[in-house]
C-alpha cells in the first residue's frame, strides 16, 4: 500500500545550476515541491547531515557554508523511495543510474584528498524515513 510521505532534499553547490532541471525532474515523477529555499547552510547544519563525515571530507564539504545550496521539501506516495531511485543510490555519481540526478549532474570523477575521495553529486537526500525526519526538522529550523 502506497502512502503520502514529505521528504528533504538539498541541491549542492555544484548542482546549483541545474536547479531548474532537477526540480522538474522531481516534478515529472509526481512529487510535488511543497516548499523550498535558497540560503547558506550554518556549519552546524553539516553536522547534523553529514554526522559521520571523517575530518578531511568535514573540510571538503564546509564549502557549501560559502556557497548558496537550495533546501526544499517534496510531498508524494512513497517521496523518500522515490527521491532516493530519482536521486541515485550511490554516492558516486558514476555508479548510479543513467538517468538519476547524480549521474546527470554530478561529477563522475571523485576529488582526492590524500587517500579521502570526495563525490561531488549534486544533492542529498535522506536515504530512509529515519534521515528524512532528521531531515525535515533540520530545514524547518533553517527556513
């Protein structure tokens, strides 16, 4: 049995301008963007949705603290199976899907760091319904 769920997603800074395309490639599925927002994401944002981040990637991504990342929250039957299959499963954007949104606006080769490889996708997304609460009350305090 299918059920209406509300999901988070954040379009990074290197999808930023394919924000357009990935919204719609949201839309066309069927989830409906309810809400979103263009803003600088505080530092204490990235800990609470990259908590196990090893000190190297936690440098590599406090970029997007100085880069405008887009939040925004989608309304579906199924919307955090969905944004996941839309998204892609991997977080190498290579190793996802052809027709994802990792593999089409992603970078498909990883920034290296010493021995820290670094995929910049595009957008995160919460992985199952316990992430997507996390999620959701994390983008409620930003807006």
């Amino acid at each position: 049995m299918e059920t209406t769920e509300t999901t988070a997603y954040l379009i990074k800074p290197e999808g930023m301008c394919n924000k357009r395309a990935i919204r719609e490639i949201i839309n066309k599925d069927g989830l409906i963007i309810v809400r979103k927002k263009i803003l600088l994401l505080p530092e204490w944002a990235i800990d609470i949705l990259y908590p196990k981040l090893s000190l190297d990637l936690k440098i590599i991504t406090i970029t997007m603290l100085a880069t405008p990342v887009e939040i925004g929250f989608v309304r579906g039957n199924e919307a955090v199976k969905r944004l996941l299959i839309l998204s892609g499963n991997d977080v190498d954007p290579a190793r996802c899907d052809s027709e994802s949104i990792r593999f089409r606006f992603g970078k498909r080769n990883a920034i290296m760091f010493g021995a820290t490889a670094y995929y910049a996708n595009a957008i995160h997304r919460p992985r199952n319904k316990a992430e997507s609460e996390r999620d959701i009350a994390l983008f409620h305090r930003l807006l």
